[in-house]
C-alpha cells in the first residue's frame, strides 16, 4: 500500500466509486511564530478554504494528549482517539487521505496513528495543500459516523527505554535539523544534544525544494548511507513525535519498516537521568 497520493492522483479518486474520507490537518508548532504573534490557528485556515468534503482534525487534542512527563506531544487516549476519528467519518474499509497546509508533519503524525492503530489505507497528499490546483470550499461537511476502532500495534512504538537500546542494537534516526542534534542550539526542549548512539536523519532532507518526497530510490539510498540496512531494526525521534513521524513516512516511501519513540528529546531531556551527548558523532 501507498503512503502518499499525488494531488492529481486524489482528484481521480474523489471521483470514482469509492472516494477517500479527507482529513484536514494543518498545524503549525507555536514557537515558529514570530514574538508576538498569535498562535497558529489551524481551524480558522480551514474555515478559510479546505479540499471539498474534508473534514479538520486538531493535531494538539485530538491526535495527542495533554503535555506532560511524557513530552509536549504524547500519545492520545486510545479510545479518545477511535472517536475521534470516527467523528471525521473514518471507517475501516473506507481510505483516508491526510494533508496539512504543505510541510507534511501534522499528516504524517495522523496518517501514522491511523497506521499503527491498525487502519489498513490511509495515504498522506504529497506536498499539501499548496499542490492542490482545484478550487477549495468553505462548506464544513457533517459526515455520517465511521466504524474505525484502534487496535494499537506494539512493535511500532518505542518507549525511552527502547529508543536506548535500538541506538546500540539497530539504528535510531534523529529527525531535528542538525543543530539540535549536535547540542549547539535548543529553542524548546530543556536541554540540546541527542539520545547517545543515534544518527542525525534531518525530516527536511526528505522532500524536494518544492515540498514534495524525494523518490523511493533517493529515499532508500539516503537511509542505507545512514545505516538503514535489511539485517538492522529501524527506529525515529524527533522532538515531540510530529517530524518523527514525517520520517517514518518517508521511511514507508522507501519500503522501510521503522518504529516511533513518540515522547521523543521533549520526554527524554525531561529526566535528568538520561545520558545526553552533543557534537556531530552519534557516541
């Protein structure tokens, strides 16, 4: 199965026999406004204009619970989560199709929700909602209840614990832009480095300069020149779980199975019994 769908590709599909549930994701962490500014409001962009018939998600209460011990994004309630999606319309046989307004983190954290909850077809819109050349619609859909139920799958999470252990045993990429991961800047979290033995694995040298993935060869070749080989277990952390979870996407696009420690460096520079290392080498 697919993880991503071109925009002309959707557009096939909204208009065959068994079109997509559409969800609208579009988030934005709050500390990339500038001082000041007002806090990205993803319901109000979407009230604004959104792909006809999608229905919005709040990444922050419906797709994680509140901030805590276990980060600034920790998993939702199982159950909370199964609502929700059913809310939106989500079923089991029906296909999902996720975006956001174009960076691909919010979609991809609900697209792989949607994934290891056990949701069999769900794809995340390439590029976004800039790629989308067809007219929007302010309409706001009631769509009848879905019959989704979560059945979480454990192989694909990590805990603090067993990003640790991955670190040694396989390889544990980190998703941050490089200066977090070597500890020289830390605009969020309490402390900056990296979790010891993991490898910087920056999300934004995934896509294309137009926001697009890269293709699944120029995937698989960048994660094999980072140690992503076939006899290796794989696994991701960011920050939070958001980026994280935007190359666990780019992952599936190269045909690699990969875990998720979603608490992330925002839960483990939380515990001050942590070890932390800084610099360009993995240690």
């Amino acid at each position: 199965m697919n993880a991503i769908i071109s925009a002309s590709e959707l557009v096939d599909e909204l208009a065959g026999g068994d079109p997509p549930v559409l969800l609208d994701v579009r988030w934005q962490l709050s500390t990339a406004k500038a001082a000041g500014a007002p806090p990205f409001d993803g319901r109000a962009e979407y009230a604004a204009g959104h792909l006809p018939g999608a229905v919005y998600v709040d990444l922050d209460k419906e797709l994680a619970s509140a901030p805590g011990a276990h980060g600034r994004h920790p998993l939702p309630d199982v159950g909370e989560f199964g609502a929700a999606m059913r809310r939106a319309g989500v079923s089991q046989r029906r296909p999902v199709v996720v975006y956001d307004g174009g960076q691909g983190w919010a979609a991809a954290r609900a697209w792989w929700l949607l994934r290891w909850t056990g949701h069999p077809n769900v794809r995340v819109l390439d590029g976004g909602l800039p790629s989308w050349a067809a007219p929007l619609s302010t309409d706001v859909p009631t769509p009848p209840p879905g019959d989704f139920t979560p059945v979480p799958d454990a192989p694909g999470l990590l805990d603090a614990d067993g990003a640790a252990a991955l670190a040694r045993s396989g390889v544990l990429f980190d998703a941050r832009a490089g200066e977090r991961y070597r500890g020289e800047v830390e605009p969020i979290d309490p402390v900056g480095g990296h979790i010891p033995g993991a490898v910087s694995a920056p999300t934004t040298d995934n896509v294309a300069p137009d926001g697009r993935f890269r293709s699944a060869e120029e995937l698989r070749a960048r994660f094999e020149t980072l140690g992503a080989t076939e006899d290796r277990a794989v696994g991701v952390y960011c920050g939070s779980g958001v980026s994280g979870a935007h190359e666990v996407l780019a992952l599936a696009v190269a045909g690699i199975p990969a875990a998720l420690y979603v608490g992330s460096w925002s839960e483990w520079s939380s515990d001050p019994a942590r070890p932390v290392a800084v610099g360009p080498d993995p240690q």
